[in-house]
C-alpha cells in the first residue's frame, strides 16, 4: 500500500480512534486482493464498484489508487462510460464530475 498516495487526514483519523477497525479494514484488503486479477484489472473493478454504488468518497479513492498502478485516464474514462447505462444519465455526470476533480488535482 506504499505505492498509494497518502490517505486523507479522515480515513487516518478513523483508524487511530478505531485502531480494530483499521485493523479489519487492512486484513479485508488483503484478502480482497488475493486473486489471479493483477493490480489494474483490480484498480478499475473497485472503482465500479464505488461507481455502481454512488459513493462518492470511494469514487475519490479509488481513482487516486488507480492512477498509483498506472491505470490511464482513457480507462477510467471506459468505467465511467460503461456505468452510464446502468447509472443513468444524472447519475453518470455526477461520477463524472466526481472523478473528473480528482483527476484535476493530479494534472495540477
């Protein structure tokens, strides 16, 4: 998880007051992460899934995980193209704008 920007003051803030939780967090990460996909391919399936669940805090996240292994903006851009069919529009551009500030900061 080195590779990764640092997590917001937020998410550190949580984890020293819940240090278990923190704990539980990680192991489920890990465990998540035991598979044959390779990081990318796990990188844009997490970042549908905060898509598919209108989260925006997880949509933040996972963009910045994502571009941390080389996830290319056109990819996340295919994501984002392929939930607006199951989004729906307002929704899509809403995650559009979400990932869209994130990638902002990273151009910036």
């Amino acid at each position: 998880m080195s590779d990764f920007p640092r997590p917001p003051d937020t998410y550190l803030q949580f984890i020293q007051a819940f240090p278990k939780l923190g704990e539980a967090w990680k192991l489920a990460q890990e465990a998540g992460a035991d598979g044959p996909l390779d990081d990318k391919a796990q990188r844009l399936i997490k970042l549908a899934v905060a898509i598919g669940n209108m989260r925006e805090g997880a949509v933040h996240s996972a963009v910045r995980k994502a571009i941390a292994v080389g996830v290319t903006e056109a990819e996340i851009a295919q994501v984002i193209a392929l939930a607006g069919s199951v989004l729906g529009f307002p929704s899509t551009v809403a995650v559009f704008s979400w990932v869209e500030r994130e990638l902002q900061k990273g151009r910036s």
